[in-house]
C-alpha cells in the first residue's frame, strides 16, 4: 500500500498526516508512504486539482494507492475505519 501526501511546510494538518503515515509505516507491513512539499516540488493549486479531479482549497491532500482519500480528517477517519489505528 502506497501513501503520497501533497502538503506545505508550516501547515499543522500536513505535519500531522505525515506523522499518521510514519505511525502506519512503523506498526504495517506493507504500508509506505511520500511526503511531497508543493513548493520545494513547484507543484501549483492548478496542478494538484488536476491530480485530486476537483477544486483545492487546502492542503494535504492524500491518496492511497492512488485513489484520493482527502485532507488529514479524512485520512485519519479513513485509517480508524480500516482499523490501521
């Protein structure tokens, strides 16, 4: 299972997904993930709504194994129903 999280630095959703994905990596076999910072990587808004298929109007923005789950809430929602955490 592979994770890629867009984020931003100084963003606290963003630094807390990425410490979600961390804890998954550590506790499942399996799980990996990328942390991909929109502006060291030149990524603009206009790219990552093409990637996401709809409007961004914050970041992160996370996908597993390439189907969009969304921002941080989500994810972590996501990883408690799948019982990850």
């Amino acid at each position: 299972m592979y994770t890629v999280i867009f984020g931003r630095q100084g963003c606290p959703y963003c630094v807390r997904a990425k410490q979600i994905a961390e804890n998954l990596k550590d506790s499942m076999d399996g799980f990996d993930f990328r942390y991909v910072d929109i502006h060291e990587e030149g990524i603009s808004k206009g790219d990552l709504e093409k990637t996401v298929g709809k409007p961004v109007h914050t970041v992160p923005q996370i996908f597993i194994d390439r189907q969009h789950i969304g921002g941080c809430n989500e994810f972590e929602a996501h990883a408690r129903q799948q019982q990850w955490l």
